[in-house]
C-alpha cells in the first residue's frame, strides 16, 4: 500500500502544480494577445501614431494645394470682365507652352532648387 499511496501523493502534488502553472500560462497568452493588439493592432496605439502623422502630412498637402489655388484665383479675377487683358492672358500661354515670340528677349536664371 505504501508504494501507491506515495504513487497518489505524487499525482497531487504534480496536479496541485501542473494545473495553476497551466492556468497562469493559458492567462498570460490571452492577455499577451489583447496587449499585442492593444499596442499594434488596427486600432491600437502605434496606428493611431501613424494616423496622426498622415493627418499632419495631408494638412500640409491641402495648405500648398490651397495657396496654388488662391494664386490661380488672382490670375482668373484679372482675366475675368469684359475684356481680358491680353498681355497677362499671352504671359500666361507662353509660359505653360513654353513658347516665346522671336521679339522676346530671353534671360535664362538659374533653377533654384524647390523646397519641400
């Protein structure tokens, strides 16, 4: 009888082991997986970080896009009326076009270099 009782001894002491270590294990996996997510997930911290920066990067595109606009509005309200003003309307199709008149005398500056 000795030899079983201390077969069962043993059998409690490895449950009474085994099965909180299972339990912490098994807790510790489901709670490392809510705080990956938490941390990296779809909605989590280092997305909404990403989000905020493509917030700024956007806001920015949308101020340049804004004043290319107002310049673009000053230059149609000077050609807008009864009659347009012809030197302001062949400046600007000979700079989109690229052309001059063989009249013109050109000057050719240096490029300086666009900020962005």
């Amino acid at each position: 009888m000795s030899g079983d009782h201390k077969a069962m001894v043993t059998r409690r002491r490895v449950r009474a082991v085994l099965y909180p270590l299972c339990l912490y294990c098994v807790s510790g996996a489901v709670a490392g997986y809510f705080i990956w997510h938490a941390v990296n997930g779809e909605r989590g911290l280092k997305t909404k970080d990403q989000y905020e920066q493509r917030i700024a990067q956007l806001r920015e595109e949308l101020r340049g896009l804004q004043q290319e606009r107002s310049v673009w509005s000053r230059k149609i309200a000077l050609m807008r009326g009864q009659t347009i003003d012809r030197d302001i309307l062949e400046d600007e199709v000979r700079s989109l076009l690229g052309r001059v008149d063989r009249n013109d005398l050109v000057i050719m500056l240096p490029s300086r270099p666009q900020a962005h």
